[in-house]
C-alpha cells in the first residue's frame, strides 16, 4: 500500500504539472518504503531526488501561474518557498548526519 496516492480530482490536466506531482508522490512513497531500514545512502539520495524535483516542479508551476495571471499566485509562492526551504534545511541535516528520514518529514 503506498503511503501517499493521488487522487483524481488532485489531477490539473496539466501534462507537465500533473507528472511531476506524480513523480514527486513516487519519491516520497519510495521514501517511505526505506523507513526502518539500516541502509544510509539510499534514503539521503531520494530525499536529494526530492528537493531536485521540487525545485523543478515549483519552477514550473509558478512560471505557469505567472503567465496566466493565478490570483493567488503569492501566496501560493510563499508556501512552495516554505516548503521548499524545509525540506532543503532538511536535507542539510541529513548529509551532515544531524537527521534522518523519519515519518515526521514524510507527514509534513
């Protein structure tokens, strides 16, 4: 059973948008897969995986707001930037063997 699924009203029926949350559900359930698991390496490069993919994906989505005028778009930034920021100082922490993947960063 996958810790995180994506429903079909979740779909924006934005091509690049919709497989990059997709891909980005895929590197969290694959995360979570490694929880109580002894190996090291595997884990901190999913979560290097992540951070890629949200860089990309944040990128994406606020270009594409930008440039269809969203209303909402700054606050919607200001999220994906808080985010974004807590899962960087995360993996911060992680590379620098102060953290490790837990059920706390998966729920967050």
């Amino acid at each position: 059973m996958s810790f995180l699924t994506m429903e079909p009203s979740e779909y924006l029926n934005i091509k690049s948008i919709d497989e990059q949350h997709s891909s980005i559900v895929d590197t969290v359930n694959d995360l979570h897969s490694t929880l109580g698991g002894d190996h090291e390496y595997y884990p901190k490069h999913l979560v290097s995986e992540l951070v890629k993919k949200l860089k990309v994906h944040f990128d994406t989505e606020e270009n594409y707001m930008k440039g269809n005028k969203f209303p909402y778009y700054i606050s919607h930034k200001l999220e994906h930037d808080r985010f974004y920021n807590q899962i960087s100082e995360f993996y911060d922490r992680l590379e620098s063997g102060n953290d490790s993947v837990n059920l706390e960063l998966l729920n967050s």
